[in-house]
C-alpha cells in the first residue's frame, strides 16, 4: 500500500466500481496524474450488487417517456423526493444504460434483436433492463472485468476501512485493516469516496451480503457528515423463508409475469389492500403480508407462480427456480413458494447534494449508504443501480477538482477504540421494534435497550473486525431509532401504529 492515493474509494457494487471506471475516462487519469485506492471488504464480487435480480430502471420504448417514470418515482416516494434531483437522474437514464453496455453489460434481448425490457411494481411501463433475474451478477462481472489492468490503481481485496480523520492539508489519515491478517495499515487520501452498501445487518433478516454492516454510515457519522432518514427501510415483500440470517430474494419480476400472493387457505388476497395488487409499492405489500400473518398459523405467505408459462419461467426466471429447488426442494411451476418481507434496501443515509459530497470537504457517498433524494420515502424497484451509476457519474468534477498534494509522512492517527457489544442482540432489538410496523413504545423501548448495551460495554484491547461491525451496527442501530423517534406522520416505508390518523394518503 502507498503513503498516499489521490482518491480512495471503499467498496466494489455498482457504486464504487462505476466510480472508478468514469474517473478512468478523465483527461487527469490518462496523463497519469492520478493515483486511486479501492478497498474491497471481501471479494470484488461480494456485493449486493451482485445480487440483485430484477434490473435497472431507464426508459427506453415510445410508449414511455421520462414524465412518467418521474411521476413512478414520486408516487412510491410519497412525494417526499427531491424533485430536481429526480429529474436529474431519470433524464440520464439511458445514457447510463448505454455506459453499462460500452463497459460490457449484455441486457437481455428479444428474438428480433430489441431489448426486452420488463415491467415492476410501482412502474407504469416496461422499462427494465435485465439480464435473465441475474442483472446485478452480469453487472458485477462486466464492471469487474472491465477495471482489470488499470494503470495507476491498487485494489485490495478482503481490507476493511475501520477509521478516517481529517488531518493536515484539509486530507483524511485513514485506517485501513488487512482481513486475514488483521494487520493494519496507515494511509493518507485527498478524496474519500464511501460505497459501502446498506444497513442489512441491523437486522436479523436480509437480502444484503453479510459484509453489510453500515460501516459507511459509521465512518460518515464519525468524521461529521449529517445523515438523515435512516428510519426509512424498503423490506422486499417475497424473501424466500427459510432458515439463516441471508435471505434469497424473489424478484417482483415475477409478480410483474402473473405471479399471486396467497395467504394460509391458499386464497389471494391483494385485492383487500390495493387496487394494483401484486404490483402495488413495496411498502404496501409488504405490510399487507406482515397484516395475513399476523391473522394466520403460518410465519409467511405464499407466491404462486404456477400459472406462468414454463417457457417465461425457463428463460426469466432460471436462478430462481434453481435456488428454490436447492434450498427448499420446490418446483416453482408446480408449487407455491413460501415466503415473508425482508430488510431489504435503506433509502435515507449519509446525506448527500447532486454530486454525491456531504458536508465534510472531501468526503463522498456513492449508492446505498447515501441519501440523494431520488426515493423519498420509498424506493421504486429498480431505481437504486440506475442511482448508484448515475451519482458516480456525477461525482466526477467535484472528485477531480482541488485534489491536493498528499503528506508522505504525518501523524497517523490512533487506532480507534471499540466496544466489546454482541451484534445479535442489536439485531434483535431493531428486528422488533424497527422493522415494517412500529410504534412510539416499542420505539423508546428500543433506545433504551441500545443505550443500555452502550454503556455496559467495555473498551476491547485488542482489535478485531467483528467488534468493529458490532460498534457500526450499534452506532447505526441508535441513529435509525433516533430517526424513527423524529418522524412525525407515517409516510412511504415508514409506518408508526401510533401515527395511523396522519397516514400520508398519495
């Protein structure tokens, strides 16, 4: 590792890697003059990037057009999205896409050569663009293949960022831990950008990779940058049920081809809670399953899928139907497939303005772990690698201007001292008292246990990465209640019983 890199970026999804690749298109970079770190917390491909199934969404086909994507996006946000920003990001749609397939991105296409684009829930058109219900592994491994052999850029796999000061120069001092090895390392950046991913491991359930653990937003919050909205989390409605913390997602690409939510006695049971069904926003269908089975015997509902044409099931939905088999031993063309809403995506974060800076001079937020105001209260499907791409796009002026010359020597700083907590039981507390229905008591409830956890806690000794996670989902975990506690009428994702009467109504 050097002394110094010009720009250090921390994380390898859509976000980090996009990041990367727009900066190696600047003229500064091709003169040589611009030295960059990525740090990668395990593989370059263990990401929820890498995970996800149904697509990203830009418009493309004459039906559609840019309005009503916008207005797609306002009526899952509860109006609650900052409309300029908005526009902004849906208006650049299709010349991300056309980015994605310069850099090797192969959407799925028609017989006739047209891409096929899919339609999801929340959106009035078809304007998904996919690859089979593996969009994000083909994204992954474009992006990953495409950054291979970049001159003047050390990756490092399996290395954890645990600490950043600002320090002389206006430049962040940055602690940089070797996973195997736990050995730690010391260097110094001009620009830090953090694409670190989500908050799924506050929670007992989730899509998210494991290394998911809001270290971002622990890094952001530690040097000062304001974050917001972080009681605003999308549970994905249809996550697989079955054993384990790692939940397996079923796109809503399939409720999107004729797939039907059934409850206990095998009856649907959309229509008693929207109008667009099983196409309705997450957070509506999501509580309208949490409501089934909370009135039956059975901990989920159903997804029948039966009635799909094999050949759509064959070609769309290959993974899917793999994984089924392998974790549960069922034949989506011929049963149902249990399943329950699981934490899923966070659409507050580390505050952040159009290009992707927050209030720390230097500091960058790029893809979940930040707040951009494109979801309001709740992310449209498929609206979050179109946000990663986009903000990487647009973070590259301000990444490139004011770079200063980085010290070779200085104070380093000292390593950080962390909180001997268990993980499992913050995860427990925000699992009950945080997730798809809250209320004020168990609200207050959950501040005082996680304070209580706080102040009982002993300083470790010695470092370790799973302390290090336990103090960012505990730091976290209190921001999110504190946020919860803020929230004044339920609105998109975020729903208070003690709140119905100011229901937002969109």
């Amino acid at each position: 590792m050097k002394q110094s890199y010009d720009i250090v970026i921390v994380g390898s999804g859509i976000g980090g890697l996009s990041t990367l690749l727009y900066l190696s298109e600047t003229t500064i970079y091709k003169e040589g003059n611009l030295s960059i770190g990525l740090l990668v917390k395990g593989s370059l491909d263990q990401t929820n990037t890498n995970w996800a199934q149904g697509g990203i969404a830009a418009v493309k086909s004459i039906d559609d057009n840019f309005e009503k994507h916008i207005n797609d996006t306002l009526t899952a946000g509860a109006f609650l999205n900052d409309k300029y920003i908005l526009e902004k990001v849906i208006n650049s749609a299709p010349n991300l896409i056309k980015d994605l397939i310069d850099w090797g991105v192969q959407f799925d296409k028609k017989n006739n050569g047209e891409y096929d684009l899919a339609k999801e829930g929340g959106h009035s058109d078809a304007r998904i663009w996919h690859k089979e219900d593996q969009t994000g592994k083909d994204i992954q491994s474009a992006l990953i293949e495409k950054i291979k052999n970049l001159p003047n850029v050390d990756i490092f796999e399996n290395t954890t960022l645990i600490n950043a000061e600002k320090v002389e120069n206006n430049a962040f001092s940055i602690q940089i831990v070797d996973n195997k090895n736990n050995y730690i390392n010391n260097t110094f950046c001009s620009k830090l950008v953090l694409a670190t991913g989500g908050i799924g491991g506050l929670f007992e359930k989730s899509t998210n990779q494991e290394i998911a653990t809001a270290d971002g937003i622990f890094i952001a919050n530690k040097l000062g940058a304001k974050t917001e909205n972080l009681s605003f989390v999308q549970f994905h409605p249809t996550g697989l049920y079955q054993e384990g913390s790692v939940s397996f997602l079923i796109t809503e690409a399939l409720r999107g081809s004729g797939a039907i939510l059934k409850n206990e006695q095998g009856e649907a049971f959309m229509y008693k809670y929207d109008e667009r069904l099983e196409l309705a926003p997450r957070d509506i269908v999501s509580r309208a399953i949490t409501t089934e089975i909370n009135q039956q015997k059975l901990p989920y509902v159903y997804l029948d899928a039966t009635k799909i044409d094999a050949e759509i099931i064959e070609n769309h939905y290959p993974n899917i139907k793999k994984e089924c088999i392998l974790r549960l031993g069922i034949n989506i063309q011929n049963d149902f497939i249990p399943v329950i809403p699981v934490q899923h995506y966070s659409c507050g974060g580390v505050k952040v303005n159009e290009f992707g800076e927050t209030a720390i001079s230097g500091l960058f937020a790029i893809g979940e772990v930040a707040s951009t105001g494109l979801h309001g209260a709740n992310r449209l499907a498929s609206n979050s690698l179109l946000e990663a791409i986009a903000f990487a796009k647009f973070s590259i002026p301000s990444l490139n201007d004011n770079l200063k010359v980085i010290p070779f020597s200085g104070s380093e700083i000292e390593i950080y001292k962390f909180l001997k907590v268990e993980k499992s039981a913050i995860q427990k507390i925000i699992s009950r008292y945080g997730g798809i229905i809250k209320s004020n008591e168990g609200l207050n409830q959950a501040m005082f246990q996680l304070l209580e956890i706080k102040s009982k806690a002993i300083e470790s000794d010695k470092f370790s990465l799973s302390d290090f996670e336990a103090n960012c989902i505990l730091e976290t975990a209190l921001l999110l209640i504190q946020d919860a506690l803020n929230q004044k009428r339920n609105k998109g994702v975020y729903y208070n019983v003690d709140l119905i009467n100011n229901f937002y109504k969109y």
